[in-house]
C-alpha cells in the first residue's frame, strides 16, 4: 500500500442501492424534477424543445419584471419588455419546480415556429441571420474548429386564458388566486432571435465526438459554445399591468425571495433576468467586451459560462472551460 | 449529434422515472457512493453528496449518455471535495467530528486519534487545486487512467504525469 493510498484509505461504507433509489425517488417526485431525455430518444414525447421553452421563460420573467416599472395606461400596442442589461436572479429548485410552467396562465400559439438548422459556414450563418457573426480571436489548446448552427427569428402570441389557469392548478390541487376579468384574453406579443450558434469540439475528437477521450463528463456537450442572439422583446396589447403584476407574484409557487429580488430589478423593463439555480451553479458580475457581463460557474467545477448584452445583441460563452479561459475567449471576439 | 439536434435537447413531461435511469443508478450508485466517500471519510454525509450527484444527472443528462458513469464519478469527486471544503470553512472540531462518526474502532482513544489523521490528510485534500485533488480521489477510489481522463477531460497519456504532481503536491500539504 502507497503511502497516499493509506492516507486517503477509508472503512468501504456500506450501500443500500435500493433504500437509496426509494429515497432518490421520493425527492424527484417530491420536487417534481423532470428527467432529461434526448430528442431522439422519444419522439413521441418532442413537444416543447428548449428554445421554445428559453423563450416562455424569458416572456414569463419578462412579464413579472415589467410589471414593476409601466404604469397601467392600455394602449393599443405597448412594447413592456426590451432587455437593454443582464441581472442574475438566483434561483432554487423549489422556485424552479413549485411555479407553473408558462403554459398554465393560456395559450402560447407560434405565428413563426422556431426552427434550428445547421448550416455549412459562418458566411451563411451570417447572411441567415442578419447579424456579424462574431468569432474568438483566440481558442484555447484543445479546442477544434466550429460548426454553426441558426435559429430563425420567431414570433408568438401568449393569451391569457383564466379557465386554463383555473384547471391547471385544480389538476395540481392549488389554488391560485383568481385571474382579473381584463388579463383574461389579453394577449402578449413575444418575439426571440435570431441567434446563431458555434459549437466548438475537442480538437483531438472526431467530428461529433467531444471531450480527450471521447467520454469526458461534458461529453455530449462541446469542449466551447458560443452564441449571439437578439434578446426577446415583449409587446402588450395592453393589460393592466400592476393587475398581472400582483396576480403573477402572488402565485404559489414563487417564493417571497424570488418574488423580492425580481421586485428589486431597477428597471424591469430593460433588464433581462438570467436565472442561476444555486443549487447548481455560482454567478458573478465581471466586464466582458467593456460592459458588465455575468460569470456562471457549474458547481461540479469543471463548467463555465459568461453571457453579456452589447449594442443590442446577447452574447454567450460557455465551455469546459476554466474561467480564465472562458473570459479570454469572449474578450477576444471580434 | 447534430447542432440543431442540440437545440432539441429536451425534458420528459411523463410522471416516474425512467427505467434507464434506475439501471444507470444501480449500476454506479455505490461507486458514487464510494468516491464521495474517500473524500469527506463521512458514511452519511457521502450518500447525500451521491444522492445530490444523482439528482444533479437526472435533470441535465439522459440516462442512457456514453458519458454518464465518466460524469457521475467527476460530480462525485468535485461535489464531496466541495462539501470537505466548507467543513473545513467551518473549523477542525467539526472535521474532526463528522470523521470521528465515522471511524470504526472499539477504543475510543485509537478512534479518536484516527480521526484527527484522517481529518488532518483531508484538510490537506482541501487545500490542493481542483483538478489535482480530483485526479487524486478518483485514482485511489480504483479508477484507471483510461476512466479517469474520461472524467476529467484530460488526456490518458497525461494521466501519470498529473497524478505524480498531484500526489507530491499532496505529500507537501500533508507535512505543512
């Protein structure tokens, strides 16, 4: 036995497999935590893919923060909702299990259906998009070449409908307090994109392949993405909106901390929340390209993140990287 | 997998857990267990780092990922090495205690004196940089290299050179 061996040496503790999935169980259901399965593992079960669910994310933050700031004066179209800056809004699992999902408070019907496809070349990424598809100036050892993917821009219509609220929460035995007669049949008019996206794998990898081995941790996930995007914007056909304000915070499900550091958004209708469930992840603020921008580090250490907004557009780099590594990457676009 | 496949990625509404995610759990479960285990040298508190590990999976990946045993090892050696970390935070009495729970001895003293040494050795774990006291955690919990560049990310012809540095970075913080 090695002298490091018999430091670290422990009593080999004894496992309950089974005792242990019975709880692992109970708190999945508990918590109501939904499992991740890939998109071609089920097709039957594709409905709602992660844009879509980005996007009703990103209306329903847009919603309760922009009910801070606009006053209740209806107009025909009211834009309520135009991220200008970035915020993190540390979130919890039980803020991100015990709220209704989007769909509860009405229908969500897309006039432009989001459609990611991949695309040969940043020249085409960039006509499709109509942006200046920015790219790293310098890449870190390890890491490959990119391929680009687009998403269209996309367009939907959000009404808001009490009777679906009103089932949904009977389906869940909750009971939310009622829906005012004038945000019943409002309609929110949500438009995201386009954005496009860089995957960059693991230099030593084969097309496709990630990580040095082809299995690492983030394998399945590239060695570096970087993104842009137009931010979502989100215009009112004119619901009173301290009436949808209080109604949505007042929701169970959202936690009176949530609710608190949403309320403390300065100015909500500029500023886009960026969730960080602190369960999983750790945020800071840092300057990127400039601006500010927020650092998000995953808890199992070997993930990162920044995302900032500039002249108009969000960006984001994430990889598994070190922090170092990916503030330098996202610095070095150009 | 294709970018826009990527896109798709997406979350089961269906109620209970997948089969292949109960397989995947008995499978590595005591694994996990044990990695954790080797680092916090707490029974108790390494089947809830194992039980957050498994949770943290199960939200993010699908169970049937060719990646899924590399990270749950990863997660299990980074999650307990942070769990060490606040321990440590939170002073030595109470590293010694969680360790001293789980000291098997009949002699109160010998079990006391073994749990100030592991204390001491895991103070020292807690010291080192990540990546080293990873490599450290997964190599003594049985790995071999080709598993723990898997992990890591790293590359298997490092492995050895990593983990020699490692294990002299160690023995330093050990004698400090």
């Amino acid at each position: 036995m090695s002298d490091i061996e018999d430091m670290l040496s422990v009593t080999e503790p004894k496992v309950d497999t089974e005792r242990a999935l019975a709880r692992l169980r109970a708190r999945v259901e508990g918590e109501r935590i939904a499992p991740v399965m890939r998109g071609g593992a089920a097709p039957h079960r594709i409905g709602v893919n992660i844009w879509v669910r980005g996007l009703a994310a990103a209306a329903t933050v847009a919603l309760v923060a922009t009910l801070l700031t606009v006053s209740g004066v209806a107009e025909t179209i009211l834009t309520i909702f135009e991220p200008k800056q970035l915020v993190a809004v540390p979130i919890t699992v039980t803020d991100l299990n015990g709220a209704a999902s989007f769909g509860a408070y009405g229908t969500l019907t897309w006039t432009e259906q989001p459609k990611p496809y991949d695309v040969p070349d940043i020249r085409t990424a960039a006509r499709d998009s109509g942006m200046t598809v920015l790219v790293p100036g310098n890449l870190p050892t390890g890491v490959g070449t990119a391929r680009y993917g687009v998403m269209n821009k996309t367009t939907a219509t959000f009404t808001f409908s009490a009777d679906k609220t009103q089932k949904a929460a009977a389906a869940q035995q909750r009971t939310p307090p009622p829906m005012p007669a004038n945000i019943d049949g409002s309609k929110l008019f949500i438009t995201g994109g386009p954005a496009v996206v860089a995957y960059y794998d693991d230099g030593t990898s084969p097309a496709g392949a990630t990580g040095a081995s082809g299995a690492s941790p983030f394998a399945g996930m590239p060695k570096l993405i970087v993104a842009q995007g137009k931010p979502p914007v989100v215009q009112s056909d004119g619901v009173t909106v301290e009436q949808l304000q209080s109604y949505l915070l007042a929701q169970p499900g959202i936690s009176p901390q949530l609710a608190a550091q949403i309320r403390a958004i300065k100015d909500p209708s500029s500023t886009l929340p960026v969730p960080i469930p602190v369960d999983m992840a750790t945020s800071k603020k840092v300057t990127v390209q400039g601006v500010e921008g927020i650092f998000v580090g995953d808890s199992t250490g070997l993930g990162s993140a920044v995302i900032w907004q500039k002249d108009g557009i969000v960006y984001g780099v994430a990889g598994t990287l070190t922090e170092q590594q990916v503030l330098a990457v996202a610095n070095s676009l150009h | 997998m294709e970018v826009a496949d990527r896109l798709r990625l997406t979350t089961s509404p269906g109620p209970g857990m997948p089969p292949a995610f109960e397989a995947l759990f008995r499978k590595e479960y005591a694994r996990v267990v044990a990695i954790a285990h080797r680092v916090v040298a707490d029974a108790d508190e390494a089947e809830d780092v194992a039980q957050d590990v498994f949770v943290s999976f199960y939200r993010k990946h699908p169970a049937d990922a060719h990646y899924a045993a590399p990270w749950l090892y990863a997660a299990a050696a980074h999650n307990a090495l942070n769990v060490l970390r606040s321990r440590e935070r939170r002073g030595k009495r109470d590293a010694v205690e969680a360790i001293r729970r789980d000291t098997q001895t009949p002699d109160p003293a010998q079990a006391a004196e073994t749990a100030e040494t592991r204390s001491e050795v895991r103070a020292a774990l807690a010291r080192l940089p990540d990546r080293s006291a990873a490599l450290l955690v997964l190599r003594y919990s049985g790995l071999s290299y080709e598993e723990i560049a898997a992990a890591l990310g790293l590359r298997q012809s490092s492995i050895g050179t990593l983990l020699r540095r490692a294990e002299d970075a160690f023995r330093r913080e050990v004698t400090t």
